[in-house]
C-alpha cells in the first residue's frame, strides 16, 4: 500500500504542473544528461555492493538480503 502511493506522488505532481509551454523546443545538454546518468549508475552499483558488504559482515538470512536488494532498487541510492 505504501509503496503504491508512493509511485502514484510523481504522477500526481506532472499531471498538475502548470508551467510555462515555451515557444520554441527546449534542447537538453546531453553531455550533462550523460554525465549525471553515468554518475547515478555508478552510485546505484557501489550502493548495492556495499549491501552485500554489509550483510556479509553481520547474520543474516538470505531472504533478508533479498529485502535489502529489492530496497535498494526501489528507493534508489539514497
């Protein structure tokens, strides 16, 4: 249930945006995009090895891992 609407938060904030419609195409800096997409990449990779570092260091059951895991990739690198 929480995790629902939790997905259903950025729906609701596009569906009434009311920003200004420019008059010509925004173009985006694909560099930058790149850039902050290799660098997210790179945190969620490190973020998921430091969980199975973590765990490997304290008892845990498998499936606990598994909750971890699925966690991690739900909420992002936080």
């Amino acid at each position: 249930m929480l995790l629902t609407s939790l997905n259903d938060l950025p729906i609701v904030a596009i569906a009434y945006d009311r920003t200004k419609i420019d008059d010509y195409p925004v173009n985006w800096d694909r560099r930058e995009v790149l850039t902050v997409s290799v660098l997210l990449g790179i945190l969620g990779v490190i973020s998921s090895f430091r969980i199975f570092y973590v765990t490997e260091k304290i008892p845990v059951s498998f499936g606990a891992i598994q909750t971890f895991v699925f966690l991690n990739l739900v909420a992002g690198t936080l």
